[in-house]
C-alpha cells in the first residue's frame, strides 16, 4: 500500500502554442490538504483537469493507490473516488438545489429508471447536513447568494464520497464566516482519510489550512514544502522565481489641495449608499475599504452617472459637476475601471486598438468625420509602450490577452482623455502577482502626475499598502477616514464592521 | 500534419454553405445551357443590387446584437409608395391623379426620408424603451403591413413612367444593370461607415459588450437610433429599386425579404451574436443565396421545394452560427 | 487577511481553451465575478447544453436534407415523379 494515495508523474501536456504543462508532478497523502501554488498561467487548473478526466495528458502516470490508471472522464474520475469543485461554477438557477447536487447522477427507481425524487432529496438533506448547510433542498438553486452557491458546488463534490477532493479557488465568493464554514468541513474530510488539494492565492488560508504546499511554475513543479516550513515571502519567491522584495511601489506623490469634493451624495435606492460626503486631493490616492454589502462599487457607480442619485453634489475644483450618464462624467474629466472587466470593461470581440480608442475617438479626426487610423495606431503603440502591455499586435483581441494586459489596456483607454480623477474598483482583481506590481506602479505614477485618484479594493495590504489615506464605508455609509500612516487593518475592520 | 487536418474542419465548418452553393453552381453550370453567361450574370447583378442594400441595413441591427423583422415590409411599403408617385400620368389606374409628375430622384428621396422615420420609431421603441428588437420590428412589421394595405387599398400599382423603369432595365456597357451602380455606391459607404467613422466604432462596441460600450462614454441611444433610421432609409432605396425592377408594386412586395437577408449575413460572417460583421462578408452572403436561387431554377427544380429548401438554408446558416458562438465557449 | 467581496456574482474564469493563438492564461481571480448574462445575449444561450457533436449531426441532417429536397424538387419539375 503506498504512502500516496495519488501521484501524478512527469505529467506533459501542451495546447497549440504553449507547453501548459511540464513534467509536473504531484503526490497526495491521504488525511491531509495539500497546496497547489502558483501564479496565473503556471498549470495548476490544467493539472487538476488532467487529474479529473477533463483534459487527456499528452504524456505522464497517474498512479491511483498504487495502481497505475487513465481516467476516460469526468464520471469515470467520479466513480474512482476524485471529485472536484471547479473555480468557475456551472450551476443550474433554474433548478432545484437537490437536483443540482444530483446532477447527471440522480437516483433511479424502477425498472423505466426514473428518477427517484424523494429520494434525491433526503440524500440531498443529508449531504448539506454533512456540511452544515441548512438550505431547504426543494429550493431554487437561484434563491441562494453566489457564496451560498459556491457552498452547495462543495456540498455536491463532498457528498460523491470522494477519496481525493480537489479545491480550485474555493473561497473566491465566500464571506469570512463562510470560509470558516468550509475549512470546518475540510478538517472533517482530512480526519476521515480524505487527500485534498487546495488551489488558491491566498496565502493566509494556505497557511492557515494546508499540511504541505507544491509550487509550480511555467508549467514545472518546483517543489514541495511543509506548510510549517513557509512564508508569505518564501511562496511568492518561489513561484514568482525571484525575490519580490517589495509588493508595492515607492510613492513619489505629494498630495496637494483638496480638489475633488462630494456631499451627501444618495442614492434613490434607500438601502444603498446615504450621505456620503469625502474629498479627493490632487495627487492623492482615496482608498476605499468595506465588506461586502458597503455599496462601495455602488457609489462610485453613482458618481460616475451609472447609477441615480436623488441628491448629492460633485465638485471638481469648486465648480459643481452634473452628472447623469458615463458621459458626462468623461466630459467632466473623470475616468472610472469598473470591477468586472469582462462585464463592463472590455469589449472582447474588438481589437486592442478599438479597446484603447473607443473612449476618445473624437480627438481622432480628420475633417471632422474620418477617423485617422494612423493617429490612433500612434496611441495605441505609445500606451503599449508606457504600460508594458503584452500583445503580438495592435489587432490581436482583447480577450485573448491576460488579465494583467486587458486591466492595463483599460487604463489606456482612460489615459486617452487625460482625466482628472481616477476610480479604480478592485484594480488587480484575478491579476497575477508580477502584473500586479506593474499596475501598482502605474497607480503610482498617476498619483504622482498630480491626478486624484480613488481605489475601492478588499485586499487589506493592497489598501495600506497603495494609499494615502483611506475611507471606509459600512452599509452605504462612510463610517471613517483613516490617514494612511496610521492605517492597520484592526482600526479599518473595527470602521468596516461597524453597523454589523 | 495534425494541425492541417484541423484547419481543413475549421474552414469547411465556417464556410459550409459557400462550399455547398459553389458545389452547386457548378452542377447547374455544366448541366444546363446558358448559365455561364453574360445575360445571367447580368440577371444575378440585378437580383442582388436590391437585396444587398436591403441587407447592409440590417446588418446594422445584427451587429448591435438586435435584428430588425420589419425590413421587407418596409421595403414592400416604399416600393408601393414610389410606385404612386411614378405612375405614368396618362395611366388609368393612376391613384394619385392629382400628383405632377416628379422626378424619380425626388421620388428615392421622399421615400428614403419616410421610411427613415419608420426606421428611427423602431430605433426610439428598441433604444428608449428598451423593447427587445425582435418584438418591436415584429410590431412594426405589421403595423407597416397595414399602412401599405390601406394606402394602396390593397391595389396592385402598375403603369409606371419610362424614366422609372429604365432605372430598373437600363444596362451599361450591357452587362451592368444600373440597379448595381447603386447597390456599389450603398456598399461604399457602408465600408467607410463601418469602418473610417465614430459611429461605425460606437456600432461595433455596443455589439461587442453594450454595458461596457456605455461605462466607455459611448451614446448607445444615439447610436442605436441612427443605425435603425439608416436602416428603413436603405430599405426605402431597395423598395424602390425593386418596384422599379418588377414594373409593378403591391401589398406582397418585400414579403420576407429580412429572412433572407439576414441569413445572407449570417453566411457572410456577421454573427447574430453582435459585435462582428464586414460589408465584404455581407457582399459574400447576398451572393451566395442569389447563385443558389438562380441555380435551382435553372435546374427547373419545383418552386416548391425551391421554398423549402431556400429555408433549410437559413437554418443551416443560423446552426453554423450557434455553433460557432457554443464552441468558443 | 483579505476582506471579502460583495457575494453578489459567482467566481469564473473561463478554463484555458486550446486555442490557435496564445490560449488565454489562466486567471485565478481573487473573488472575481463571472460575465452576468445579459437578457440581451440572443437565445443562443439556452443550448448552452447541447454538446457540439448533436448539433454537428444536425446540420448534417439540415444539409443531407436539403440535397434531398433538391433532387426530388428537380424530379417534380422535369414531371418525373
């Protein structure tokens, strides 16, 4: 009987273009979490897939409680005992969350095989109980929030009987309290004997749950470590493959006067963002810190004229700003990088060169109609340039780029109009951690040119880290400014958690 | 080897129905008389002048991810509407008999501004009160319809002036039908449209991502409104020319013509699913369904099953489509 | 410690496809929500579960009907049948 449940050996897998995967290799212990690491790109979701039947490997051994095995697929991966909580779920809202939890395995009775409700939904009883979920399993799987969502995806790879389980970005939409819900349920599953991989970025969680860490990295396996043994730093050395010595940027801006000014801006929603009054130096960077439910993303919306406001003004350097729809906050000079790009950032089907001009095309013009393509191939060259954006051409579509290299196309297209006042909703959402250094430096930068600029963002270290001073909202309200110096993340969670 | 194996799949997949028209062009060309020739071809050119303009002012509505269901009613009113205003004056049946005699390109004119109007309530309807597309040009389907049967008292309109009907008969250099010269100027400025202005950008954007093109700054009211309004005003041209190529009008004119037009762009790549779309693909798309009709009536094949089967390639053209869009994903 | 995000949009990222040009890299998005479908996206969407080879086989039908609809049409009208 071998020491591993599971091993993954010299595991090659390549797709036109890129070699994802190279020799890599993984051994699960059972009883324990195992952590898989890495950044965006390094194979860690391709070799799950390749565990989980989704993707064939080009070359390598799987070797299964000793025996070596292919698995075909999916179910046949299901039947052996894996089961795996994908990153992006694919839920049925439409349906029943028994039936979701069943999907494609509900039980039959009889001879036609029909599908036997009652008792689809006792064993879904049972299976949420197991995780601690108190959902009515007759209910609409659409009823529930997203981070409930998330936990039933759990419950359902959990309730398979699963062997090895594998955890790809489980917490991505869970709130504290329900992270703490689930790593219960993986100290539940480590005691019995279960081997689990736990695929995240964060590095406390890792930290915090995992019994031993593999690190990967462009494709490779760089190695594996107890996680008692590792740091935050040590992780991101290894995976970066080079010393980070420093996540942020030196800021080399000076704050000036005040020159943006809301008051008592309020949204006709009454259960969203009331009251809200701050200001915005000139070259200073606002963060904007909260939970979930602070209405942060809400309020910027609201100033930027995505969202009504009942009453409230805006002031740019005294003068007040009418603002009712995205363009006339553009007029005005300011500039907003939405939290969701692909909902509301990129226009994916379009070139990069559409993407950074769509904004500002009027200053492309010949005789005032034609638009000058070689101005614009111009600024699209001069941006790519600036902001180190990775992309074999101008025409190549946005989609195809990186998350890094879409945010910074983005922040082209805004830099294209020269604004005053900059929002920035969760910047470096899904960027990984060298990309995410460069947008931090090209914040910087802009702070530096004197611009205001306002960054919503959930990441504690990311907000002490970046700004100069920091609002925190609580329920639609702004419970504080903390100066930046005196920031620590007890004082901001004590202002964040204020009304809870 | 692998690769090029794949590449074969792909191109045959997106190109299907191209394949299969030209497999059967050259059936017909080899098994009957007179299809390679330059009074077929010059046939072809007229069959399509109309029908592409009519598409390029769909496809507007396409790109924007909408669709726009009133199209040949439209272009079946404004073929009745020339039609009364082009009458012979010493014609009988004469409807409007106390109209002067007007010029056509005045006639092209007022048609084109009227159903521009047409074309911009459907743009307010879908832009400002938000009625999906498909609802609101179905509405305006109809409402069209009825306009038409009532102006035209359900009456066909015939007896039209000579200098109407040599827009639709004339020829130069006797092969080009002077319907072509318009479909080639139309065709011109749809490229510049799409391609060398600010509304052609904005039209691609919202067809892209609608909600990113707004966070952008871009007037998706405007926008949206222009492209239905030049959309009725290039059905108001093809209703026109189509009047003038039959030498009659009546309620029947333009009936199901968007169908075909938009299947027309489908096959030329303009993806239902918006954002995509070139004027040359347009060009493609108006062709190969004309070679197709021309192909299976030369091949005398039943009128009937011509019908049927012109419909089973629009639901090819749409299924290649979907295809396409599920296999991104 | 990280805060976390409005719980409002589930987390996805599309799985890195084989694609031609350089696939699309993976992203683990921190909490990131996935693309809300827009009402608007034609109803394309709702054979999002139909597998690529059923709808291969039906526009194989479509086509091997449509060259059947030609042949007995071109019967019909030369009064063959």
């Amino acid at each position: 009987m071998s020491e591993y449940r599971l091993e993954m050996r010299d595991v090659v897998k390549s797709f036109p273009g890129v070699k994802a995967l190279d020799h890599a290799q993984l051994k699960l212990k059972p009883g324990t979490v195992h952590a898989l690491m890495g950044e965006n790109g390094a194979g860690k979701s391709t070799l799950m897939k390749c565990m989980f039947g989704i993707y064939h490997m080009d070359e390598g051994e799987l070797i299964y409680e000793g025996e070596k095995i292919t698995i075909n697929g999916p179910m046949d991966a299901l039947n052996r005992g894996i089961a795996m909580v994908h990153q992006e779920l694919q839920p049925i809202p439409e349906r029943s969350i028994g039936e979701n939890i069943f999907v494609g395995r509900y039980p039959t009775k009889g001879p036609l095989k029909l599908i036997d409700h009652d008792k689809m939904y006792a064993d879904a009883a049972k299976v949420l109980q197991e995780v601690h979920l108190n959902f009515d399993p007759h209910a609409r799987l659409g009823s529930l929030s997203v981070s409930q969502m998330q936990l039933v995806e759990i419950a359902k790879a959990v309730s398979a009987d699963c062997r090895v389980l594998i955890l790809d970005e489980p917490t991505s939409s869970l709130t504290a309290a329900e992270v703490e819900a689930l790593f219960t349920i993986v100290n539940e599953l480590r005691e019995k004997g279960v081997a689990i991989v736990y695929i995240s970025h964060k590095m406390d969680e890792i930290l915090r749950i995992s019994d031993e860490v593999t690190i990967m990295r462009d494709g490779q396996y760089i190695g594996t470590w107890p996680a008692k043994e590792l740091t935050t730093d040590l992780i991101i050395t290894r995976m970066v493959g080079r010393e980070l010595t420093n996540l942020y940027p030196p800021r080399e801006n000076k704050p000036g006067e005040v020159v943006f000014e809301v008051k008592d801006f309020t949204s006709i929603n009454p259960r969203s963002f009331r009251n809200v009054s701050f200001n915005v130096r000139r070259g200073e960077i606002l963060g904007v810190a909260g939970l979930v439910g602070a209405q942060r993303t809400e309020l910027m919306e609201g100033l930027f004229g995505l969202r009504n406001h009942t009453k409230g003004t805006i002031t740019y350097e005294g003068k007040e700003l009418k603002i009712n729809q995205p363009r006339d906050a553009i007029n005005h000079g300011i500039a907003m990088l939405t939290e969701d790009r692909r909902a509301t950032g990129i226009l994916g089907v379009l070139s990069i060169a559409d993407n950074v001009s769509i904004a500002s095309l009027n200053k492309y013009l010949i005789g005032g109609m034609v638009l000058n393509d070689k101005k614009i191939e111009e600024l699209v060259q001069e941006n790519v340039a600036k902001l180190s954006i990775k992309t074999p051409s101008s025409k190549t579509l946005i989609q195809s780029l990186s998350g890094g290299n879409q945010q910074k196309v983005l922040i082209s297209r805004w830099l294209a109009n020269d604004p005053d006042v900059f929002i920035l909703d969760e910047p470096t959402r899904g960027i990984d951690v060298g990309a995410k250094y460069e947008i931090y430096c090209i914040i910087a930068d802009l702070a530096k040119q004197g611009k205001s600029v306002i960054m919503i963002s959930s990441e504690m270290g990311e907000l002490i880290g970046m700004s100069d001073r920091i609002m925190v909202m609580c329920d639609g309200r702004v419970t504080g400014i903390v100066e930046g110096k005196d920031a620590t993340q007890e004082n901001i969670m004590a202002l964040a958690a204020q009304f809870e | 080897m692998k690769a090029k194996k794949i590449d074969i799949k792909k191109f045959v997949s997106n190109n299907a129905i191209i394949i299969l028209v030209f497999i059967l062009m050259m059936i017909t060309g080899f098994s009957t008389k007179n299809f390679f020739s330059a009074d077929n071809f010059k046939n072809l050119l007229a069959n399509m002048s109309p029908r592409f303009i009519l598409a390029c002012g769909v496809s507007g509505c396409l790109i924007t991810k909408g669709t726009d269901l009133s199209a040949g009613r439209q272009a079946g009113l404004a073929a009745c509407l020339s039609a009364m205003m082009l009458q012979k004056l010493d014609y009988s049946a004469r409807v409007l008999t106390w109209l002067p005699s007007i010029p056509w390109p005045v006639v092209l004119l007022i048609v084109m501004v009227i159903m521009g109007c047409i074309g911009a309530i459907n743009g307010c309807v879908i832009a400002f009160l938000k009625v999906p597309p498909f609802i609101a040009t179905l509405g305006m389907q109809t409402i069209v319809y009825g306009a038409c049967q009532i102006i035209t008292n359900n009456q066909p309109l015939g007896g039209f002036e000579d200098s109407y009907l040599v827009v639709g008969r004339g020829v130069i250099l006797s092969i080009i039908p002077y319907l072509a010269i318009f479909a080639v100027i139309i065709g011109l400025y749809f490229w510049f449209l799409y391609n060398k202005t600010r509304h052609g950008k904005y039209m691609y954007a919202i067809g892209g991502n609608e909600n990113a093109a707004q966070v952008a700054g871009v007037n998706v009211v405007a926008t949206l409104i222009r492209i239905y309004l030049l959309a009725g005003m290039m059905y108001g041209m093809a209703g026109f020319l189509i009047g003038t190529k039959a030498g009659g009008a009546s309620t029947a004119t333009g009936f199901g013509y968007e169908l075909e037009a938009i299947a027309a762009c489908t096959i030329g790549g303009v993806s239902a699913n918006g954002g995509v779309g070139k004027v040359s693909g347009i060009l493609i798309g108006v062709l190969v369904f004309e070679v197709l009709k021309i192909c299976l009536q030369f091949l005398g094949v039943d009128p009937a099953y011509t019908f049927i089967a012109q419909g089973v390639v629009i639901i090819v053209a749409v299924a290649l489509d979907l295809r396409k869009y599920l296999a991104k994903k | 410690m990280s805060m976390d995000e409005k719980d409002t949009r589930p987390s996805p990222e599309e799985p890195m496809p084989p694609s031609a040009e350089s696939p699309e890299p993976q992203e683990s998005p921190d909490e990131a929500p996935p693309r809300p479908k827009r009402p608007i996206e034609r109803f394309y969407d709702k054979f999002e579960g139909v597998p690529l080879k059923a709808l291969d086989i039906f526009i194989g039908i479509l086509i091997a009907a449509f060259i059947i609809l030609v042949v007995l049409g071109y019967l019909k009208g030369h009064e063959i049948i």
